[in-house]
C-alpha cells in the first residue's frame, strides 16, 4: 500500500466516524421533579408512575423521578 492510498483509507474512516459515533447515542432521560409539603406517599407515587407508563414514559429508561420534601426532616 502506498502513501496516497493510506491516507485516503485514513481520510475516509475519519469521515464515517461521526455517523457511527451518532449511531450509538443512548435515549435521553428526563428527569421529573416532585415536591412534596410531607412525608412521603408511596400510593400516590405509585399512581403518578403507573399515570406515566400508559404515556409511554417508564422510570428508569426514558424518565427519572427526583423526590423532595419542604420538610427539614422527611422521614419524620
């Protein structure tokens, strides 16, 4: 192989690497905020999460859940 064919082997992969590299992106993940005034619910985070998944967004894979409390101490 002489010089001009490698580097026009070269140029070539350097030009297909950005599709290939494209290709491989993972799904982007949202992420939903939920504040809460107590303690927390487990039934209604259920429910909020159950909601969700018959919209097509399933925890863990295309969303995630952040919990907040305006309670110092949540577990109170």
């Amino acid at each position: 192989m002489n010089r001009r064919e490698f580097i026009t082997l070269l140029g070539g992969a350097a030009a297909a690497w950005p599709l290939a590299a494209r290709a491989q992106q993972a799904e982007k993940k949202y992420t939903v905020g939920i504040l809460s005034a107590g303690s927390k619910n487990p039934a209604l985070r259920t429910t909020f999460s159950d909601a969700l998944r018959e919209l097509g967004w399933v925890e863990g894979k295309n969303v995630v859940f952040g919990h907040r409390s305006s309670r110092p101490n949540p577990s109170s």
